[in-house]
C-alpha cells in the first residue's frame, strides 16, 4: 500500500490567478516565511475569519439595540461606545488569531520538512 503524505489527503482547488498575483504572492510568502500554499491559506482564512466577526458583530450590535429599549420600550437608550468596543475587540481578536495561525503553519512546516527528509 502506498504511504501518502498529509497534504496528499487534504482537499485541492486550481486557482487561476490575473496577471501578476502570483508574484505578489511569491513576495508576500517569502517575506512572512512561508510557502505560497500556506500564504494563501493564510489570507483565505483571515478574510473568512473577519467576514465572520464582521456578521457576528452586526447580530450582537442589533441585539443591543433590542436591549436597549427603555421599559415602556418607546425610547432607545444609545450606547455610543458599543460599536467602537466591538471594533476593538474584533481587530485584537484578529490580531491574536493571526498570530496563532502564522505559529500554527510554521509549526506544521516544520514537521512536514522532517517528515520529507526521513
């Protein structure tokens, strides 16, 4: 039975870039220590992650809304602070989620090379 590696099991897409991205890429991967796979890995996953918190923060802004009723829920009590707390909290939670990933696919690199030179 043939032995196959762990990126031989994981799901593959062919992407046609325009002009150009892929040197962009290539730049951007080596500049951040990484292959183009995982670059653009990386960049699929932040964009997934914020479009995420983006609708996240947008249910727990109308949820506010809806708290914020006063009894006779006739008048609405504004919470200017609300959506800029929640900015902050979704650009360090992206900050953090970025730095977790990079050590995440370093950390996998570096296995997959030991494992390659076996």
């Amino acid at each position: 039975m043939e032995k196959k590696f762990p990126s031989q099991l994981q799901d593959k897409f062919t992407v046609r870039f325009p002009e150009g991205m892929r040197d962009k890429i290539a730049e951007l991967a080596k500049k951040n220590g990484r292959s183009m796979n995982n670059e653009i890995i990386a960049a699929l996953d932040d964009h997934i992650s914020k479009k995420l918190l983006d609708s996240n923060s947008e249910k727990l802004i109308n949820s506010l809304s809806f708290v914020s009723m006063d009894s006779k829920n006739e008048h609405p009590i504004e919470y200017k602070g609300a959506l800029e707390i929640l900015k902050m909290l979704d650009e360090k939670t992206n900050e953090y989620r970025s730095k977790l990933l990079r050590s995440y696919l370093s950390f996998a690199n570096d296995i997959l090379h030991s494992q390659n030179k076996k």
